[in-house]
C-alpha cells in the first residue's frame, strides 16, 4: 500500500503509530511511495526528491507547519520518513553569529566545496551551506545568518544524491531568502 501522509511536529507521535499499525509487507517488488508534488513547505518538487528515496510502501511527511524563524524560534525542520525510517530532511537554523556555524562534524565523512551560499559543503549523505539574512548593525556587530541542511538517508544511488543535493540546496537557499524576507 503506497501512501503519504503530511503531519506537523505536534502531531507527530500518532501519525507514526498509525503508520506502524497500518504498514503491511507483500512480496512484490517496492518502489519508494509517491510524495506529494511539493514538500517541506513548498520548498521542493516531490519529483525531484523521489530519486534520492528508497524503497517503501509508507510515506510520513513531518514538518514545521511554517517557516519562519522568529526570535523566540531558532529552527525549523521537515522530515520524510518511509516505513517509520527517516530519509530525506530538510532544516533551517537561526544563527546571530557566522563563528557558531561549523560543518566540521561532516569533515570527517568527506566533504567537499559547494558553491552554494557561504562555506557550502556537500558530503555522502548531505549538504549545507548558510547565508546572511540581515545586515550586521556594525562591522564588528553580529548578523543574522540562516544556516541550511538537507540529509539524505541509505539512498540507493550515491551518484544520484551527489548531483542532486547542491540544486535543492540552492533551491533552498532562494526559498529561504524569500520566505524571511532577505535583503
């Protein structure tokens, strides 16, 4: 049974529940689910993400239910879960400093340069990059960086994610940009 299901985070613990209850296995031969045309607020065409997922029968779609990165919020986030299993996410970080920002966690895996906003990095699972959204006061004053992430989770095809990501990433970016109203 392929379906899809869109929660906001409140509403998260049950609609996995659900999705455990309701998850059914047959013999035939999976493809990933269908996803809905846009997802994680509109950000990204369904088609260009269902390339990067694998097989399943049962999609979840959990995402903030706006994006907006208030002073009182510093994140927000949308996960698209197949059979309980996370495997494509999508989040926005609020940063007042670009020194807090640091991909070196990833360094590790095997990041390499992306040219997408500031420092964007791309590595096996993932890419990220960030981006001022609001001019510093003064020179030395801290601005308003947006840092932006996308993993991807036991894709079946490597090459797939590597050509992919830096074009969501950069299709994210400009989302981003407008939907908080950069300059």
């Amino acid at each position: 049974m392929r379906s899809i299901r869109n929660v906001t985070t409140a509403a998260m613990a049950p609609a996995l529940l659900v999705a455990a209850l309701t998850s059914c296995s047959n013999d035939e031969t999976k493809a990933a689910p269908e996803i809905p045309e846009r997802i994680c607020w509109g950000a990204f065409a369904g088609k260009d993400v269902t390339p990067l997922l694998s097989a399943g029968g049962d999609a979840v779609l959990r995402t903030d239910p706006v994006f907006a990165l208030p002073k009182d919020r510093d994140k927000v986030s949308c996960s698209l879960n197949i059979d309980g299993n996370p495997k494509f996410s999508a989040s926005a970080d609020l940063w007042e400093s670009e020194k807090y920002i640091d991909w070196a966690t990833y360094e590790e895996k095997g990041t390499d340069p992306l040219d997408v906003g500031k420092k964007g990095r791309i590595w096996p699972s993932g890419s990220a990059t960030y981006f001022e959204c609001e001019a510093p006061k003064s020179s030395s004053g801290p601005g308003r960086y947006i840092a932006l992430s996308l993993f991807v989770y036991d894709s079946p095809d490597q090459q797939e994610v590597r050509r992919t990501l830096p074009k969501l990433l950069k299709q994210f970016m400009t989302f981003a940009q407008k939907e908080l109203d950069c300059q």
